[in-house]
C-alpha cells in the first residue's frame, strides 16, 4: 500500500550570518506510518551540507538559491512502513564533464560552487538508508547521533568530507559504509562511530581518505579497490588487531607500516590480530595503478 506524505515548498527567509540570506526549499513531515526512512538526494553542483536535526521532519531543505537558478524532482511516497524520498537538485550552470576533468588536471575553472549552498537537516528520531549522488563541487555530511542503518555516498567530481563532529557515534549498528569517488575526492573521519559492519570504498582517478584511527565498536571488514586513484587507511593503536590482504599489480604503490608484519603472500597483521580477535579491522585490498597508503595515526 502507498501513501502520499506531506511535502512543502516554501520562501520562509531566515537569517544566514555565514551563509547569506538562506530560505526554506522543503520539507518532508514524521507521519506515524513511517517506521523508517529511504532517502535519495542527488545534487549535480553547488556546496552541500547535511547535518543533524532535533526537529520531528524527515528532511527540512534550505537553501540561497532563487527557485529559478535551478531544477529539481521529488518523489515520495510510503511503501510498507518505509518512506521513501527521492530529491534530484540540478543546477542550471555548471561544469560539463569536459570542464571538470580540465579543472582537476589542468586547473582551469570559472565555476564558485561555494556560492551556492544547500543545507540539509535529518531528524534523529528516525532510521536512514541514506544515498547520496555529487556530481562537482563540495559536501559536507554531519552524520553525529543519527541512527543510518546503511550509508551509500557516490561522488564524481566533487570533494566530500563524512564525519561526526560532535563525536555522538550512529545510533544504531549500520550494516554498509560504502563510499565511491571517480574524479573527486572524499575524506571520511572517525569512521568508528559510524558501527559499521562493512566498508566499501571503491576509488577511480581521485583521492579517498579513510580514518580508522580510534578503537572500533565492531568487527569491521573493508573491502577497497583503487584504480589510478590514491587511498589512504590511517590506522588506529597497535593495540587493535589489524589484518591486511592487498592483491596488487607491479603498476602501482604499496606503503605499510612497520606494525604490520607479512605473515603470508600478500597478507600482513599486526601483534594484536589472531583469528579470534574481537573488534578486528580486517582489509581485503585490490589495486591496479594507483596508490595505498596506510599511515598510523598520531597520538
């Protein structure tokens, strides 16, 4: 059975002493029926923000952009006890995907993505599977005490920076981190807080960060592939079993530390690893061309 929920479209002005003149763009009400939430937003340009709200909304949508400067679709609708949102923002005037591999090579670019902001706050009483497609510019996601049982960030060429900033880790174990960049780059911090069961980090040509630096609260396994790209693993105290396997190719770079010791082909750990070891952060690497490096992380 479908229902339709309540979606407003709004010019509510606000007050944005950093960020200009901001005005409510949407906003999606909590119905009883809605158990959890599936929530899809694709942004194609412009600054990106996604912090954490104590507000009963599903979604509440700011932005300093004129309802003329750009396009979007929305779709929504309960299935079951889940609602499902889907928020598609297009941009009128932003880089083609020519332009945008000019500017990351060559670097050589008009375009100010940072004059165009959205602002987007999730409530933290309900339950996220969160999706969330950049094409170029910036965003950046406060995931702190929201409760996401399963995160999915795909950037083209935009720099995403995943954190908790006020170190309030997931309500709830998350079942899969995953996180894709092609040309761009994406920076995630304190993945620890995320309880995340599985990682997936998937790298093209750009650059990702992944911060295990602080003890995890669960087993996590990280499955990574790097193609020309570069992936950087900061890795927590030796105190934390570490298990590492890399299957490489004489095309690109390796960098271990000396906390991992080659107990097999390909396969490295650390002291503190056995087969029993609890809360074990366990890597099963590919990469063709480009570069991993793992760096312990400093105290």
């Amino acid at each position: 059975m479908q229902r339709k929920i309540w979606l407003t479209v709004c010019g509510i002005a606000i007050a944005g002493l950093a960020f200009g003149q901001m005005k409510k763009q949407f906003s999606v009400e909590n119905t009883p029926a809605c158990e959890d939430v599936r929530l899809i937003v694709k942004a194609n340009g412009g600054n990106c923000f996604i912090k954490p709200s104590k507000n009963a909304e599903i979604l509440n949508v700011f932005s300093n952009q004129t309802e003329t400067a750009y396009a979007h679709s929305f779709r929504k609708e309960v299935k079951g006890r889940t609602c499902e949102i889907l928020l598609d923002l297009q941009e009128m005037h932003v880089e083609g995907i020519s332009q945008t591999i000019t500017t990351r090579f060559f670097g050589a670019s008009n375009n100010t993505p940072g004059d165009n902001l959205w602002k987007m706050y999730l409530t933290d009483s309900k339950p996220y599977f969160l999706e969330l497609v950049y094409g170029v510019g910036n965003a950046n996601i406060d995931l702190s005490g929201l409760s996401i049982k399963n995160l999915k960030i795909n950037t083209g060429s935009a720099d995403v920076t995943v954190g908790y900033y006020s170190s309030l880790e997931n309500q709830v174990d998350m079942d899969t981190f995953s996180v894709k960049v092609d040309l761009g780059s994406v920076n995630v911090k304190n993945i620890n807080l995320s309880r995340a069961r599985f990682v997936l980090a998937d790298v093209g040509f750009g650059n990702m960060t992944l911060d295990f630096s602080n003890t995890p609260l669960v087993d996590n396994k990280i499955k990574g592939s790097v193609g020309a790209g570069n992936l950087t693993i900061i890795l927590p105290s030796e105190e934390t079993a570490v298990l590492v396997k890399i299957q490489d190719s004489w095309l690109c770079s390796v960098n271990v530390p000396r906390s991992l010791n080659k107990i097999a082909e390909n396969t490295f750990a650390n002291k503190a690893y056995t087969s029993a070891s609890k809360n074990a952060l366990v890597f099963d690497l590919d990469v063709s061309m480009g570069n991993i490096v793992f760096k312990e992380a400093t105290r």
